[in-house]
C-alpha cells in the first residue's frame, strides 16, 4: 500500500507495477508528532498527514511537490519510510512543461522498481483507469477550495438538506482511459520500425500522454494559469458554494477573495484545521448559510397558546424572550449558562415573571445549545434569528454587528431582513468578549468598569498585536511603562473595533449598524466602531435579547403555520 | 535617523499616503534617495563599501516608487542579468516591503491587505507588498516575471500583482533537484523569458552586453565570496540591515557595474580591519527582524556579539557563472541554489559557512507565515547542534510588528549569547 495526498499523483503508474496507491485524506485527532518534527505554523493538512503516516505505520508514500508545507513535509517524514518519493510537478502547462513531468515519470518509475523489484506491466496500469465520469442530478452546493478530509465531507453532508458535490482541490481526479495496446499509441510510419524499437517506443508515448493527461486535469490553486477553474462555478444548478480554507494555508483563501467579488452565487467560508472539528460553529455556519438559501427544513407543528417563546443558548448566557401574537416583547430573562445549555435553558425559563410556561404555545431555540434544548420544538441558527430579531427592532438596519463571548459577527441584510451575507470570526478569540474579559483581568478591574473607563482616554495608543497572547504582552508592557490604564482601555477597544470591521468587511455590510451582544454594552467599543463606520450605531434597549426575538419571531410564524420565507407577519 | 524620528516619518509618511499616493511616493523616494546619498558621503559607524551598497540599494528603491517606462517586476530570486542588459528597470517589491517597514508605515499597508482578505498567515512580507499595491504606491509595470522558486508566496503575489494591474505575466518553473534534463527545462525557460521582456518592451537584447552583464555577475560573486573569506577572521561592527542590503544587491543587482564597485570597495575596508574575531560570531539563518527596536539593540555595532552573515546572501556562491553560456549558466545558478529543492541542501550549506566563517552559533529565524523556513526547524535543529554548534530557533516577524512577542524573543536572544560566552569561555 502506498499512500498519496494529490490529484495529480501518478496512481496509474504505480498500479502498473501491482502497487495499489491509497489516498490519505483523514484528519487528525492531534498534531502531537508533528510538533515534534515540525513547526505548529505548517498548513494542517500536512501535519494531518504526518500524524496519518506515523499513526497507520504508512511505509510508503508519494508526494508531489505542491507547496512550502509538502516539500517540508517530505523532508521531515523522509527519514522514517521504506519508500518515499517527492515528484516535481510542474507549475504552468506547454510542451517543455508536459515534457519534464514525464521526465519525472520516468524518474518515479525506476525509483520503485529498484526499490520495489517489480516490473512494470500495461495491462495493470491501463486496467487501474476506473474513472466514472461526475454525473450530477438537479441543484447542488458545492465544495471548493483546500481538500476536504473525509470526516468534514460527511458533516457537511449531514448539515446540507441537498445534494453536496466535492469539488476541492484534490477531488476533481478525472484521467482519459489510455489506449488498449500501447502501440495502438503508435504513427502508421512507427509502426513499420523493428518490434523492440516499436515497445520502446509505445511505452514513451504512452507516458508522455499520461503527463499530457494528468496536467490535463482541472487546474488547483497551484498552478500558475487557473483560468479554467471557471467551470467549477459556471453551473447554474450550482446552488451555492461551501468554500473551505485549510489553516495556515495560503493558496485558497485567495481564491476565495476573487471569487466573493466575480460570482453572484451564494458562498460561504469555513477554515479548519483538519482536526475534528467541534460541530458547534460548524453546524451554525453552514446552518445559517443553509437557511439564508431558504432551504430550511420546517418542523413546527400547530400548537395552542397565548405567547411564543425563543431562547437563545450562548457560550456564557442563555437568554429567553417571549412575545404574543403581535410580536411584542411581554416577558424575558437572562441567566448563565453554566455547563449544560438545557439546564441553562429550564433556569431561564423558570425566572420568567409575567408569563406562565404553560401558555407558551411553541419554543424555538437558537445559538451554540440550540440543538440540545430537549423542549424546543425547532431551532434555528443565531444567525437568521439574529436578522429576524434586528429587523424587528429596527428594520433600517442593514448591517448587525454581535460582538459575544467567543464569537463575534457581522450579518448584512437586504431590504427585506433576509440574510445577504454574513462573516464569523474564526477559531481565535482576538476581538471577543472574551478577549476584553481576559484583558480586564490583566489591568485589574472587572468587565462593567472596562466599558465606561475606556471613554475618558487622554493618549491615544494602539495595542497593535491580533493575538490575544500577544496582545496581553503588550497590555503588560504598556502598565510597565505607567501608560494609563483609560488610555490602554481605549487602545484595547480600537483594537477590538478595528477586528470587528474586518468582518464587516467581508460580510459587506453596509449602513444603517446596529450593535447587539454583550460588546453593545460597552459603550467605548460602540464609539470606536462608530469612529470606523463614520455614522452613530444604534444599539437596542437590550443587545443581548436579539437573538431570542429573532428565535421567538420563528416560534410565532410557526404557530400560525408559516413557513419562514412566507411569513410576512414582520409588517403587522 | 534614530528610532524616534523613525516613528515620526512614519505616520506624516502613513498620512500623506492616505491621503495622496502619488505624492507619498515622490516624498518617500526623495527620503530613500536622501538617506542613500548621506550613507555614502557621510562617516559614520559603517564601512565606506556598506555606505556605497546601502546607496545602490536605496537608489533602486526611490526608483520603484517613480513612475518609469518599461519597468519590470521582479521577484527577488529571479535571474535579473537579461533585464540589465537590456536596460530595463526593475522593481522588486520584497524589498519595497523591507524598507516600508524600515521606514515605519507598515501598517497602512498590511491592514489594506488583510481588510481585502490576504489570509492572515501569508507571509507579512507579500501582505505588505499587496498592501503597498492596493494603495497606490506601485506603479503599473510593463511586466511582471516571477520564479516559483523558494516559497509560495512568489506564485500567489506576483499572479495577483499581474492580474491587479492587468499586465503581462511571465513565470519561470524551476525544478526541484539539479541534473541536465532541469537544466535544459530551464534554460528553455529563460530563453523564452527574453523572447517575452523583448516582445513587451519592443526592446532587443544584444548578446554582447548579455556577456558582459554575465562576466559582471562572475566578478561581483567572485568578490562576494572574497568578502566572506575576509570576513571569516574579523570583527566587522555593523548593523543587522546590512545583510539584507547584500541579500538585495547580490540578487536582484547582480551584473550591475555599481555593485561590482561597491563590492571592491567593500573588500579593501575589510583589507584593513585588524585580524581578530573578539565578538560571539553567530551565523543568521533568514531574514532579519532589522525594525525591531530591541533586536537592534542587541546586535547592531555591538563588540559583544556579531551577526557575521545570513544565509540569503551566499545561497548561490556554489556555481561558476560562464559569460559564454549566460542561459545555462543561469539555469544553473538557480538549480543550484541552497534554497531550491529539499532542506538538506540549505542546511548542509549553512552548515558549511558556519564552519568556514569561524561561528560561534546558529540563529534560525522563523519569520512569520514563512513555512518553508518554519517547516525545517526542528531538522535544522538537530542537524546544527550534532555538528556542535549551539542553535536558537526563534519565532518573528521581519516585517509586521503585530506578530512578534517582543520581551519572549530578548530574554531567548539574551539567553542564548549567555550560552554561547559560556561555552567559549
Ligand atoms: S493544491 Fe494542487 S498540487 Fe497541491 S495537493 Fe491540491 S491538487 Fe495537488
Ligand atoms: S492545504 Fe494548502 S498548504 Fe496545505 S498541502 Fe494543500 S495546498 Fe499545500
Ligand atoms: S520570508 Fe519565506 S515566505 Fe516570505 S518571501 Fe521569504 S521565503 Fe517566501
């Protein structure tokens, strides 16, 4: 068995020799060998592949000289295998190119037969060509960018109610069937030559079409002409586009900036780290992309009762709000979390004042815990309630900024409240809550005095590191130096800001802002994203109860059995 | 200038170039040249030939900033003979990136690039430079021409610098591993690469001056190695950005008259300095963090500690250019340099000038999003300290101040110099 990561591995060629080549395409469940052997900042998806080569005793593998992290890759796994070979793949296509790939064929293939002992046969390599051509019926999202691992391909799958279509980088695989007899390869005037000089022959055109072939193929991000990705998004049945970044790699994020300003069609981004993911801000990604296509899945029933319920289950607050028929706001509650999201939600539920539970006619929860909330009839992601909720409040608004405890993010809406777009921070907690959490304890004052002190700022600082560790050095360094802690407050706050706006930006969001999460309360952060905007952000009496609005304005619409795009009940 | 009026020029600079691009480049270009013209003239701590490169370096930089005709964009590793010889003027934007920084207004640039969705972990010196674009401080080549040798970066930065401007887009495939069927690839390549400048400049190459420029490279890399040679049994007190000057002019000046004279200059002071190696001698791995105000600190003109050389400025020593035959030649400086193909081969050279240059350690710098550096530190680890010399790998950024923890890398640097007297005493 020999493994492989790339598209454009010579798979055929060593099936030529009776090796069967196996992609390695599972995540990891940590980098532990690869800190070792390497550094953290490699794209994950090699140091996924050297904890698969050392977690499965991988002896034989197959690269391709794709990128920085695979040479560095190779270099470090060379050491420990029976066989390992890096083929030089050539950056742009024309006959001196297609001539030294097969040139490098060449050098692969007498690599493995001195290594190996075996000899070459056609008949096994021609026989490996088993490509069903991509037969795709109806509408479909589809997958680009970074490879998927396997795992992700099937949450996604589980996320998605249509057809999914893998179209990353590695998955477009698709090679002509080669001639039935390689002389069949062969000009009449060759024919005529001696039979030896005629196999020779045979076997050098025959490798030569395989490298013409290979390159063939629809180019990756690393190639140096990617014209012809075009075809991966002219489709009209193309739905919308789940566009996958790998961390710490660099050739897909760009492709995804010049795809957000050409295509028309509906995309949304997720990095990950080719570890398994948490499903949490996977499952709302994908969950609020899916309903801003309306796809989502009704499943509320008619249900008796005076009021409607939502609740939105956060990180550190579950937050409930209830409104009648006509939407208004006649009861809510705020409480932690704490350590399970149902918990969370029956204490919330149980300090509402003014309403009995029982004339509750349906429930409809939202946020990280939505799923596990056992007396929800649905859920919805924060995302769409967060929309349905700001438009309710203000229906000017076209742009909501929730800054919370570990996620922040930026949703543009149309005129009509529907979800345009929309950015969430990614793993790293610069910008958050939390971040301001952290930094609060560092200066020594707790959170409420963070969000007032930061207004009566004298010098103006810059905190300039994104990372929050990095960002704690400097706090630190600014106390050394007696900088005011105002000022290193108002810094702080810049910075969360100016974090803020680069999800803004890639949400394209436009004026009117509106502010919601616990961020809206501090009142420095607010001004200093309104320094940005250049307009006055309005914030709602209670930013954090946005969400659950939004979430019981579904719970209504279900009760009177609407689906959410026909619900137009948003005008009464 | 001093760090404080530094950081003064840096946000009138980050103003007016908000505010008016075309004349941030005019006052920036003016400042580069100004600063080159007083290293040369003035005494100062420098040698007379560190003086006259710094002039070179920073005359060619004023030079990216101005408007030209047929200008090129050049990546820093790309064979720049064919260009001097057809008079053509170069752009190299990696080093545009070093001196932005170097002049304080890096971060109008790299937060331009990040807010249009440069992946956060690109490396801060291409973030920078399409920073630099999109804000109007490059001017539109004629070309761009690029190798996609050494990193990523090279492929993802110029192709998206040919496309932003909409210019004519040249790249130069270079094979991992050496042997005569990547020569040949090669050398095709850069035959086509004159075809190309020509048929976009509607210049002509003579053959002549393509000799000459070649015999030019043979001599200056001839005396670059001379200077190393020199350098191996003195104490030279200098400052850390005067490796990078050598990087730039070695690379992208190389076949230039200028450099060829400065280079002899160089040598002669050299020539003078008394035979004594009092300082620790450390042997710099990669880019240097040259802004970074307490790095600074630590190693410029310090009789203490000396940085005697960094690696981008003899990985392409090993091959003996031939004027008669400028294609293969190039083709072959290329193959052959420490920083194509596997690890190993940048490392065991390392390796070998830390020997031959009488180091006392080895600094592996890490710059930030650089992954083909970062990936073979654990390897470049090993492999130093089995041959005895004490390594420090260090995470930092050459360009981007954002990513760096500062009071971490001095107390590690301070250790490490601690260790390194230790075991020479
Ligand atoms: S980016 Fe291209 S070369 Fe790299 S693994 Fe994917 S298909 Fe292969
Ligand atoms: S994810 Fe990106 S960096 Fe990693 S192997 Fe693939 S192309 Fe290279
Ligand atoms: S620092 Fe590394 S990634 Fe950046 S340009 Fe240099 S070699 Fe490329």
């Amino acid at each position: 068995m020999i493994g492989y990561v790339c598209k454009y591995a010579p798979v055929e060629l060593l099936a030529g020799f009776g090796q069967e080549a196996v992609p390695v395409s599972s995540e990891a469940d940590n980098f532990d060998c690869a800190q070792n052997c390497t550094h953290m900042n490699m794209c994950s998806h090699m140091k996924a592949l050297i904890e698969n080569v050392k977690g499965k005793n991988l002896r034989e593998l197959v690269l391709v000289n794709c990128c920085d992290s695979t040479r560095r890759a190779y270099d470090v796994l060379k050491r420990d295998m029976d066989f390992i070979f890096l083929m030089d793949l050539p950056h742009v296509q024309n006959a001196c190119s297609r001539q030294h790939l097969e040139d490098e064929l060449l050098r692969l293939a007498e690599a493995y037969r001195d290594y190996s002992g075996r000899s070459f046969d056609y008949q096994r390599f021609a026989d490996s060509f088993q490509f069903e051509p991509r037969h795709i019926e109806g509408k479909y999202i589809g997958v680009l960018g970074a490879r998927v691992g396997d795992q992700l391909l099937a949450q996604l799958r589980s996320l998605v109610p249509c057809q999914v279509e893998d179209f990353c980088c590695n998955a477009n695989r698709f090679l002509d069937d080669p001639p039935a007899d390689p002389k069949d390869i062969l000009t009449p005037a060759e024919k005529e030559l001696p039979l030896e000089a005629q196999d020779t022959l045979a076997l050098k055109k025959v490798l030569s079409w395989y490298a013409e072939e290979l390159m063939a193929q629809i180019p990756c991000m690393r190639m140096a002409d990617i014209q012809r990705r075009k075809v991966l998004v002219d489709d009209p049945n193309l739905l919308g586009i789940i566009y996958h970044t790998v961390k710490f790699c660099d050739f897909y994020g760009f492709e995804y900036e010049m795809l957000r300003g050409k295509t028309e069609i509906p995309m949304v981004k997720i990095e990950t780290d080719c570890t398994l993911q948490s499903m949490g801000q996977l499952s709302t990604r994908i969950g609020g992309f899916v309903e801003s296509l309306g796809m989502r899945k009704e499943k509320l029933m008619r249900k008796d009762g005076k009021y409607f319920a939502g609740i939105d289950s956060g990180s550190t607050t579950t937050n409930v709000a209830v409104i009648d028929r006509d939407g208004n706001i006649v009861d809510s509650a705020t409480v932690r979390t704490g350590a399970k999201a149902q918990k969370g939600a029956e204490k919330a539920f149980a300090q509402l004042k003014k309403v009995n539970p029982k004339d509750i006619a349906l429930v409809v929860a939202t946020g990280y815990g939505r799923q596990n909330i056992s007396f929800a009839n649905d859920d919805v992601t924060e995302i769409t309630c967060h929309a349905r909720g700001a438009y309710q409040l203000n229906p000017k608004v076209r742009t909501i900024i929730d800054i919370g405890g570990q996620d922040n993010k930026a949703i543009s809406l149309d005129e009509n409240g529907n979800v345009k777009n929309f950015a969430m921070n990614d793993k790293c907690a610069a910008g958050t809550g939390r971040f301001l959490e952290n930094m609060a304890k560092v200066l020594e004052i707790d959170l409420d005095q963070i969000s007032e002190i930061g207004l009566h700022w004298e010098e103006d600082l810059n905190i300039s590191s994104m990372c929050t560790v990095f960002a704690e050095s400097e706090v630190v360094s600014l106390i050394a130096d007696n900088k005011q802690i105002p000022d290193i407050v108002h810094g702080l706050n810049k910075s969360v800001a100016a974090k803020t706006m680069t999800l803004v930006r890639r949400a394209r969001g436009t004026g009117a802002y509106m502010m919601t999460g616990g961020g809206a309360r501090n009142r420095g952060v607010v001004g200093c994203v309104e320094d940005l905007v250049g307009e006055p952000v309005y914030v709602p009496e209670d930013p954090d109860l946005c969400g659950a609005l939004g979430a019981a304005l579904f719970a209504r619409d279900g009760a009177l059995g609407l689906g959410a795009e026909e619900a137009d009940l948003r005008e009464a | 200038m001093n760090n404080s009026t530094v950081e003064w020029f840096g946000r009138i600079a980050t103003d007016r170039i908000s505010k008016s691009p075309a004349f941030a480049r005019h006052m920036l270009a003016d400042v580069f040249r100004g600063f080159g013209v007083v290293s040369r003239l003035k005494k100062g701590p420098d040698l007379p030939g560190r003086g006259r490169l710094m002039y070179s370096c920073n005359e060619m930089m004023a030079t990216s900033l101005l408007a030209k005709k047929d200008t090129v964009l050049v990546s820093i590793f790309t064979p720049c003979e064919v260009m001097h010889a057809m008079d053509l003027n170069l752009v190299f934007p990696e080093g545009l990136s070093c001196y932005m920084t170097a002049s304080s207004c890096e971060k109008i640039f790299l937060d331009a690039a990040e807010a249009n969705g440069v992946p956060e972990s690109y490396c801060s010196f291409h973030k920078e430079l399409i920073g630099i674009a999109q804000k109007g401080m490059l001017p539109k080549p004629a070309c761009v021409v690029n190798t996609t040798m050494v990193c990523d970066a090279n492929q993802l930065t110029f192709r998206w610098l040919a496309e932003y401007y909409g210019v004519p887009h040249f790249v130069l495939d270079v094979p991992q591993h050496y042997d005569e069927r990547s020569e040949a690839y090669l050398t095709r390549q850069l035959r086509d690469m004159t075809a190309f400048l020509e048929e976009v400049t509607g210049r002509k190459l003579e053959k002549k001056k393509l000799a000459e420029v070649m015999a030019c490279a043979r001599r200056t890399l001839e005396n670059y190695r001379t200077i190393l040679a020199l350098k191996a049994e003195r104490y030279e007190s200098l400052k850390m950005t005067a490796h990078m000057i050598d990087s730039f002019a070695f690379h992208v000046l190389l076949g230039k008259k200028e450099i060829e004279e400065d280079s002899q200059v160089l040598i002669r002071d050299l020539e003078k300095l008394p035979k004594k190696r009092q300082a620790l001698r450390v042997l710099w791995v990669h880019v240097l963090p040259y802004w970074q105000r307490s790095m600074a600190e630590i190693f410029n003109y310090n009789d203490r500690v000396e940085v005697v050389a960094c690696d981008m400025t003899f990985d392409h020593l090993d091959n003996e250019i031939d004027p008669r035959y400028p294609y293969e030649s190039m083709a072959r400086q290329i193959l052959t340099d420490a920083y194509n193909g596997p690890a190993d081969r940048r490392l065991n050279r390392a390796l070998r000038y830390a020997r031959d240059l009488n180091c006392d350690g080895i600094l592996y710098f890490c710059h930030w999003g650089c992954k083909q550096t970062q990936g073979a530190s654990v390897l470049a680890k090993q492999k130093f300290e089995k041959a005895g010399f004490p390594t420090l790998v260090i995470d930092g950024d050459a360009c981007d101040p954002r990513n760096i923890q500062d009071g971490q890398m001095v107390t590690r640097v301070g250790a490490f110099i601690e260790q390194l007297e230790a075991e020479r005493a």
